[in-house]
C-alpha cells in the first residue's frame, strides 16, 4: 500500500458512521421494520395526539384569523410586521439544514451525511410547509392571494417584478418545489424495497404506485445518479439565493436596522445554524426511540454540534459587525437604533438573543459536551429560542423606531399569534410523525452504498 | 409473433443471480465481452462500473437538465423584461424601465425551477417510469431480494445469440447463484 493510503486510514473517524455488524440485508430489514412491522414505541401516539391538537389550534387560530382579520394579531402601524413575518424567517431557516445536508455535504462527498439526510430533508419540506402559510395569511385579504403570481388578468397589470417581495414569492415557491422533489426522487428506490416486503396489500398498492415501477436496473441507475447530484448541485446555489432573498425582504428597505449589506450572508448562516439545531432536536429523540445508534452514531452528532458551533460563530460576528457599523458608519439614525435595541424598551430581547446565540454554544467547543446528548439537546432547544429571538429583534426593535418620533410604537403579539406559531409546531410535529410513521426515514440505498464504500477501505489493508 | 411447439410463448430471457457488487459486475463484463447485448443488470444500490459493464458508458441527463434550466432562465428573464419594460412600464423617478439588474433573482430561480423539474421527471421518462409492469417482477428472487441485497443480470430472449440452453450454461459458468427464466 502506498503512504497516502496509511496516510487516510490515520484520518478515518474512530466512531466509525456504521457500526460494524451490518450486512445489506440486515440494513434493508431494520430501517424497513420501523414502518411495516415493527410495534411503534408509545411515545409515538402521545406524541401524535399533542401534534394532533396543535393542528386543531392553528386551524381554529386560521378560522378566525380568516372571518375577523389581521386585527385579531397584535400587529399596528408602525409594526406592520410581527410574529408572522419572524415566524415565516424562522421557520424558512429551519429548513435549509436539510437542504445543506442533503445538497452540499453531497457534493463535498461527507459520508456522514446518509443516515440522516432522508428525514432532515422531510424537516426542510415540512418547514417549508408551515414558512410558506405565514406570507400567504398575512395579507389582508389571503383568498387573493394569487395576485402575487404573474398571471394575465382582466386589469392587464403586473406584480412589481423590482421588489423583493415579488422574488420571494419565487424563491419560495422554487424551494419548496425543488425540496419536495429533491425528497422525493432519493425516496423512490427506497419505497421499492418497501413495495416488495410490503404484506399489506394496501400498503403494497401505495408503495407500488409511488415508486413508479422502480426495478434497479443498472441504466436506470446511471440516470437516477446523475440527476441526484445535479439536483444537488441545483438546491446548493438555490439554498443560500432562497435566504439572501428572504433577507433583502429587509435589507431593501431603508428602515435602521434593516438596510445592511451583511444581512445575506449573516442570514444564510443563521438559517443553517437553526436548521442544524432542529435536526438535532430531532435526531437525537428519533436515534434513541427507534433505537438506530448504529446508524446515526456519536460521530454523527458530533459532527452536527460542529456545523452548529461554526455557523454559530458567524452568526455572532454578524452581530458583532451590525453593532459595530450602526456606530462607524456615523448615522444618527444607525446609532439611535443600535441603542434602542440594547438599551431601550426591547433590550432584554437582545441580551436574551446575545445569550442564547453567542454564548452558550460557546459550550460547543468541548467535546464532552458535544458527545453528550442530554446537553446537546438542550443547547439545540436554547439556539432554536435564539434565532427566534434574532428574527424579533430585527423585525420589531427596527420598525417600532424609525426616523420620525412621531410614528414610533411598540408591539406585542397577541394571544392569536402565539396560538398560530404553537399551531404551526404542531403541524411540523404531526407531518413530522406521520413520515417516521409511514416512510422509511433512513436512506437506506445509500446506506448501502456506504457499506459497500467501508467493505472495499477494510479490504485495502 | 412468433412460437415454439412447446412453450406457447417465448420468455423474456434468463435472469442469472449473484451475490455481491464486485460479481455481478464481472459476469455483466463478461456477457458483454461474449457478443451479448440486450443484457441489464439490477442491484439494490447504484454499483459503479456496473452501467458500462452493461454497455451504457453515458447517459444524457445533464445535456437535458442544462437545456431545460437555460430555458428557465430565459423564460424568467424574458417574463420580467417583457412585462416591466415593454407590457406595462412604470414609471417612477425616471429609473430604467429595463433595469435587469433586479430581474436577476428572478432569472435565476426560474432557471434552478425549470432544470430541477427535468432532472426529475426527464430522468423518470427517460427510464420508461412510470411502469406499472415488467417481466422481471416474475421472479420470485428478483422480487425478494432486489431491493435488499440481491443481484441480478438477465439476457433478452430477443438478443441475437440468445440460446435458451447454451446462455443457460454461459450464465451458469459465471458463478451465478441460480439461473431461471423470466416469464413475459
């Protein structure tokens, strides 16, 4: 063997990514047993009867949002944008960890990625679902919405195609088309096998239909495999354009507070760094429950803890620089701004903010913690708080104060926006359940792929 | 269509199966290499080296996906440039009505929009799927062990040196763990 070859087994992980113990067959039966005959754990149905609830919540929050109004939110002028906007950011980002690892750790060929892109994908597009019903509810007049769309109407009118508004509308809609179908196609395969040890003959019918006749054929691998990685190679650019849009939604206007250049970047690293908190929040429960510590091992985790320490510190610079140009750039404005965030009337949200995003996952850099799953979850719970926070303080602390005195005024969400925020975790937690429930949520043709990867690195020495 | 006097329909081929990647993809080398070449493989993961063992060095998926992407963007451009400058301008503050600086987002998620429809459905349809049937589904094995761990290499009845005794032997020979006929 040559020297590089010693050289990259040194650098091999020593938690390896797949226990050792798994043959292809043994893989297939324990990731398919988890939907076909597998009991679920009981935790499953209590689980299921809370989310079930909170759908209940948000679809009585949206009945009477529809028949009385946005007034029943706490949203007024000034503050036009409130909890439904800073939900919408929140939940957007939240999503693009999955995008990130299925898309870009894909293309950087991290191996680490396949035990847990299937269901952080299926997070992106449920994510996705609950970001993209805030900009849609949040009009005055949601039932045309469809106004939004370039469409030839009788008015003969256009949607401002200059505004960021308008590209939003594009750049989610793409995400949420390109996510569902990203999920989709690395799915097929897999409800194939699941079509052909399905016993129940409705289950059966449900595989067969929506694996399309999928048979392994080795051409249509060829094609199957090249697709992914352009479809990879699409969602990566498509990622970081869908959150620098969401961010010129401010960084366009000229509100203090808002019209900066570091958003784009600071909000793509925010978006990652929720994501991968929610993942974990996810992870670790799932791992546990459905017992797949042999597939999604420490190495896993703590590789997660890692991608979250660094986007972390990005996200902290971000905050360090706002601060730092709202006083070199010498605006009066900037300035007022920077101080009323600190110290005015929402000052604990920013202080709560710098606590949450800057200083406890400063915990992340011992690996003690990173390795401890009980600590790592609460720190993925504080950051998710965190980029809440960060949204708020941005949104709310920035139009509740702008040039003139006379239109200044403070806001606070009501009893109806956090019944819709609640409303919407119960529905990320209900289509979340249903897929562990229902689809295979491990890759687990990949999953083969990486066996036969680690066969071939054992047979080298 | 043609019959033999005693099977009343001619199958659609023998399917050999074998045990591991490494295999399958030298019997596919070797079916190829004796002059076969309506032959397929099926594996529960995509094997490399398997497509061209097959005689399927390349496919043209990212000349379709480029393609269509192209058009996507044109479509979003034109959509913006036509509508903006042409259709109905605005005029505000005397700024350009073709200002295609703010039409890029726009451009550019319409391209990633269009492309990434046809690296999903255009690679399904240049796979022939959906497909409801196909005869290798006859199989008891292939069914079995196809999307677990098993693997598969079947040479057509209509292939020009197909012998049902002879391909027989000749996949017996590679190391197949069985060889039955696939029922049309």
């Amino acid at each position: 063997m040559s020297t590089t070859d010693v050289r990259l087994r040194d650098l091999e992980p020593k938690v390896p990514l797949l226990e050792h113990g798994h043959d292809y067959a043994s893989l297939t039966d324990k990731i398919a047993e988890i939907v076909d005959t597998k009991p679920h754990p009981k935790i499953w149905f209590v689980l299921f009867a809370i989310s079930s609830c909170g759908v209940l919540l948000l679809l009585y929050a949206l009945g009477l949002l529809f028949t009385k109004g946005v007034g029943i939110w706490g949203v007024m002028i000034p503050v036009g944008w409130g909890w439904d906007i800073i939900n919408f950011v929140w939940w957007i980002g939240i999503g693009h960890a999955g995008t990130l690892i299925s898309a870009i750790l894909l293309l950087f060929h991290q191996d680490w990625r396949t035990s847990i892109n299937r269901f952080a994908e299926a997070m992106t597009l449920f994510a996705v679902v609950c970001a993209g019903m805030y900009p849609l509810i949040h009009m005055g007049r949601p039932w045309v919405a469809y106004f939004i769309m370039p469409y030839p109407n009788s008015m003969a009118l256009w949607p401002q195609f200059r505004s960021p508004l308008v590209w939003d509308v594009f750049a989610i809609s793409t995400y949420a088309s390109v996510s569902l179908l990203f999920w989709y196609t690395g799915l097929v395969p897999d409800l194939a096998a699941m079509r052909d040890r399905a016993k129940n003959k409705l289950a059966k019918y449900a595989f067969a239909i929506f694996s399309l006749g999928w048979r392994g054929s080795a051409r249509h691998w060829s094609r199957y495999e090249t697709s992914y990685l352009l479809l990879a190679g699409l969602s990566t650019p498509l990622v970081v354009s869908v959150h620098s849009v969401v961010s010129f939604d401010f960084a366009v206007g000229i509100i203090p507070g808002w019209h900066t250049t570091i958003f784009p970047p600071y909000f793509v690293a925010g978006a990652v760094y929720a994501g991968f908190a929610m993942v974990l929040i996810l992870a670790i429960p799932i791992r546990h429950l459905y017992n797949l510590k042999d597939m999604i091992t420490m190495k896993h985790i703590d590789n997660m803890a890692k991608v979250m320490l660094v986007t972390g510190l990005v996200v902290f610079y971000g905050y360090l620089m706002e601060a730092f140009f709202a006083w070199y750039s010498g605006s009066l404005w900037e300035r007022a701004m920077m101080a009323h965030r600190t110290f005015g009337y929402y000052g604990w949200s920013y202080w709560a903010l710098i606590l949450c995003n800057g200083l406890c996952p400063q915990l992340l850099w011992f690996s003690a913690i990173r390795r401890n799953t009980y600590a790592l979850f609460a720190i993925s719970i504080v950051v998710s708080i965190g980029m809440w926070l960060e949204r708020y303080v941005i949104v709310v602390t920035s139009l509740a104060r702008d040039y003139l005195p006379s239109s200044w005024g403070n806001y606070h969400g009501s009893l109806w926006d956090q019944a819709t925020f609640l409303g919407t975790m119960g529905l990320f937690l209900f289509l979340f359940l249903l897929f562990v429930r229902f689809v295979p949520m491990i890759s687990s043709f990949e999953l083969k792929m990486l066996l036969d990867k680690q066969k071939h690195h054992g047979k080298a020495h | 269509m043609h019959s033999d006097h005693d099977t009343p329909e001619k199958p659609f081929g023998l399917m050999a199966e074998f045990d591991s990647p490494e295999s399958i993809v030298d019997a596919a080398q070797k079916t190829y290499d004796a002059g076969y070449r309506k032959i397929e493989a099926y594996s529960p993961f995509p094997v490399h080296g398997l497509d061209e063992a097959v005689g399927f060095p390349s496919n043209r998926v990212s000349l379709m996906v480029l393609i269509c992407g192209l058009t996507g963007a044109s479509t979003g451009f034109l959509l913006q440039a036509v509508s903006m400058a042409y259709h109905y301008p605005y005029m505000i503050g005397g700024r350009p009505e073709m200002s295609w600086p703010m039409f890029i987002p726009i451009t550019f998620e319409c391209g990633i929009l269009f492309a990434a429809f046809s690296a999903v459905f255009g690679m399904f349809a240049m796979n022939g799927l959906p497909m409801p049937y196909h005869p290798v589904f006859n199989v008891k094995e292939f069914t079995e062990r196809v999307g677990r761990d098993g693997f598969f290499l079947t040479v057509e009845s209509s292939d020009d040196r197909y012998d049902a005794d002879e391909t027989r032997k000749f996949l017996e020979g590679l190391g197949a763990k069985n060889v039955c006929v696939v029922e049309p």
